[in-house]
C-alpha cells in the first residue's frame, strides 16, 4: 500500500521537480556550509485506531500549494480507486486533511 501511495505523490509532483531541485541548489548556494538534501515528499504509515493513517509531507513553493495540494488529492484518491482496491475504513469517502507547517524563522 505504501508504494501505491508513493507512485501516486509521485506522479503529482512529476512536474515540479526542476523548481524544487533548483530551490534545492539556491538554498544550497545561499547557506553555504548547510547540508541541503533532497527536495522530495515523505510518506509515514501509522496504524491508529481507526485504521491505517497515511502521513504526507512535502515541500511546495507558496504560490504553488492549491495546485500541488489537488494533484497529490487527485492522484491518491486515483490510487485508492485503482485494483485491487484500498479499503477505507470507517467511511465510504476518505478523510483527506491539509495541515500546513509553516514554520516562522528563529530571530538571532
């Protein structure tokens, strides 16, 4: 189920790949002895109560977040459709959540 997800996020970001990598290397450039590593999405599993608790994270350019955010939503409810079928538990339609983290900048 994991890889399922994954392909999926995947796939929805397949196109912003070049902006990322070159956000990468500008980060890279401008904090100079940081080690910056991959731009990629992060999946976690949990298994709550409920049910399995897939976690998503991944980095999106501000003006970017509404598309991005529809795509990975399109692409992972493409992939829960998809045979052999994911179960959702609990409920005939899947909760999806956006929860941004938008951390604000220690001051020195």
């Amino acid at each position: 189920m994991e890889e399922r997800i994954i392909q999926a996020v995947d796939r929805a970001f397949a196109e912003h790949e070049q902006k990322l990598e070159h956000q990468r290397m500008l980060m890279k450039t401008n904090l100079g002895s940081v080690n910056v590593g991959p731009l990629r999405p992060r999946t976690a599993l949990r298994l709550a109560a409920t049910g399995l608790e897939v976690r998503i994270s991944y980095p999106v350019a501000v003006q970017d977040s509404g598309e991005i955010d529809a795509r990975v939503t399109r692409e992972i409810l493409k992939e829960v459709d998809r045979e052999p079928k994911l179960r959702m538990v609990g409920s005939d339609i899947p909760t999806i959540r956006q929860i941004t983290d938008v951390s604000e900048p220690k001051a020195s």
